[in-house]
C-alpha cells in the first residue's frame, strides 16, 4: 500500500505548509445538505439535528432509545466527524409510538433543531452533499501565500481521492482487507466485511488517480474514457474524435472517472482501459478478491469540483475556508492540495459510496 494521502501524487503542486486542523470542534463544521424537504407526512420523524463531540451511530442510538426502537430503525444519510460542530438528518419511526417534544431534546452532545413528518427512512448516500467551514491554525507560511493554490482549486478542482480514513487509523485496514480477499480469511462481521472491501476497492482507485494526476491528465480526456456527468453518477462512454466532449470536460460538465473494481468488465476501451490495467497489475490478487467476494464494479469521478469555495484571512496565519462538496467526497482531498495539517483526531465525515 501507498504509504497514505501523501504519497499519492497532488494535482497543483508541492505542499509546503503546515498548519493545525480542529484546534477545536468548532473549527471544523459540517452542515448535510439533503437536497429535498420533508413530505410533510408519513410515519418518520425527519430530524434536523446538531452534534459536538459524539458520532453519528451513537445520536441514531440516543434517538432509537427516546422512542423505545433498536438503533437500526433509525436512519440516517451519512456518517460525520466526531471531533467536529455538524448538522445532519435522522428519522425516526414513530408512527403507533408517543412522539417526543423534538424541540426539547437537548443535551450536551447534541439537540434536535427542526423536526417533520416524512415518509422514507434515510439511507446512507440520499444526500446532496455537504457544506464544510473549516479553521486552518498555526499556519507555517502566511495564509495570503496560499491564495494562488486556493485559485486554482476554485478554477480546477481537486483529484477526487478517498481520504486516509477509508483505510483505517495507520492504514490498518488495507492488511485485513489482503487477509480477507486474498489469504481467504473469513469475516463474518457484515459490517467489517464492507468496511474492508470499501477500502480494497478505494486503495485501487487511488492509485489509478495518482498515476493520473503525475501524468497530468486527470482532468482531461482519454481515448477509451467513460465519463460521468457533474452532479450525478450518470456514466456513458465516450467516442473518438468528439470534439464536443473536449470542451465538456474542459467547463466541468462531464468528469473522466476511475474504476471501483469488482466483479464484470472494465468499461474504458483503448488508452484509458490500457491504463487502468497497467496501474492495478500489481494487485492482480486485490483485483481478483473483490470480483470473487461479488461486489459489481463502479466507477469514481476523478476530478472533484470544489463549489462555493471562499475563505478569510482574519490574522496572518489563520486560514477560514468554506466550500460545497457533493455527496461521496471527502474535505480532507481539498485539504491535502493546500498544506498538510497537525490533527489528533481521526476524520469520519465522508460519505460513503
């Protein structure tokens, strides 16, 4: 395995800088951004709810509890960071069921800040995406030195990586992960088996990107691409000779992607699935895993649009940037492009494909 983010090639040169990530829960907010509203009717609670310093699975449970539920019927659309300020959304099935003053559910931990009748339960990835405030501190260089890579990010984007996390604290999962799909372990924990897939399949993609984005071509087009459509997972592939799809990718409509490998075909043709193939030979054995343990493959944009992006300077080495990130990617990818940052916490609040 690569040995983490840093290792992986970045897109806009460099990194120098240091600075401090999550001095405090507050530095790093995150607000869910669902992209509809409630029905308005149904049997779930859609709630809208506040957290500091507690994960998402232990609110779902906090909830379940108030209403007298096993943790499962509650849903939710993605997990967030613990050591962080987010707002996100729950539902919780109440119909037959003594509904609780919403408004009143207050504690330390979290609080319930709205709450409506929807018909759905939430499931994991139903979610835009999600708007992220983050304090950068103790920054080594003066934070308006940084403003040349904050514009090309604005202008270009990021490459769309997995974030450290989806391997484990110290990449611990990738090991497990080999054991399983490689050495035959057996797991039998449906949770931890997905967990270790996800980060089988998310290494592969990473290191397709990396040699990506060392080529230089990240961002563009490939004889072979399949392609994605911004703001969807909508892929088609592409044909020779298409000028018109240049020019798509080059404004951002259509995005070049990577294979999340599984069982079934490569999609790309030509020079993109020549690629693809030469990237993952050394990890045949990975490769071949995933396809027997019958996940199907996907693909994986390779380029992240970073929407809304904007930040402050309220002293020389405090850095405060805000952005928009679609659903599926992870805040710590923009992050990695600009400096590299001194945290004790581990990151969660990606979601996941």
């Amino acid at each position: 395995m690569s040995q983490g983010l840093s290792a992986w090639a970045f897109a806009h040169g460099p990194v120098t800088a240091r600075g401090r990530l999550k001095a405090s829960p507050e530095d790093f907010r995150v607000d869910e951004v669902l992209g509809f509203e409630a029905d308005g009717e149904g049997p779930h609670a859609l709630l809208t709810v506040e957290k500091r310093g507690a994960n998402t699975r232990w609110v779902a449970a906090e909830l379940a509890r108030l209403v007298g539920l096993p943790p499962r019927d509650v849903g939710y659309a993605g997990l967030k960071d613990r050591h962080a300020v987010t707002v996100q959304h729950f539902t919780v099935p109440i119909e037959g069921r003594p509904e609780p003053d919403w408004k009143a559910v207050v504690s330390d931990e979290y609080k319930v800040l709205a709450a409506a009748r929807h018909r759905r339960k939430l499931k994991i990835g139903s979610l835009k995406g999600n708007r992220f405030r983050i304090v950068l501190k103790e920054l080594t260089v003066p934070a308006e030195s940084l403003l040349p890579k904050l514009e090309a990010i604005a202008a270009r984007g990021v490459p769309n990586y997995f974030g450290a996390q989806r391997f484990g604290r110290g990449g611990a999962n990738i090991p497990k992960a080999e054991a399983m799909l490689v050495g035959g372990r057996r797991i039998f924990d449906r949770r931890l088996r997905s967990l270790l897939l996800s980060s089988a399949r998310s290494l592969l993609f990473n290191e397709l990107l990396s040699a990506r984005v060392a080529a230089g071509d990240w961002d563009q087009l490939l004889p072979g691409e399949v392609l994605m459509l911004d703001g969807s997972r909508s892929v088609f592939k592409s044909e020779a000779g298409d000028a018109d799809l240049v020019r798509r990718v080059a404004e951002g409509d259509v995005h070049p992607t990577g294979p999340l490998w599984g069982r079934g075909e490569l999609a790309s043709v030509d020079a993109a699935r020549l690629l693809e193939e030469t990237v993952s030979a050394p990890q045949q054995a990975l490769v071949q895993g995933l396809a027997k343990a019958g996940v199907d493959m996907a693909r994986r944009a390779l380029r992240l649009p970073v929407r809304e992006l904007a930040w402050e300077r309220p002293e020389p080495h405090t850095l405060v940037l805000s952005f928009f990130l679609p659903a599926g990617a992870y805040a710590t990818a923009v992050l990695r492009e600009l400096l590299e940052t001194d945290t004790s916490a581990e990151d969660d609040s990606a979601e996941e494909d």
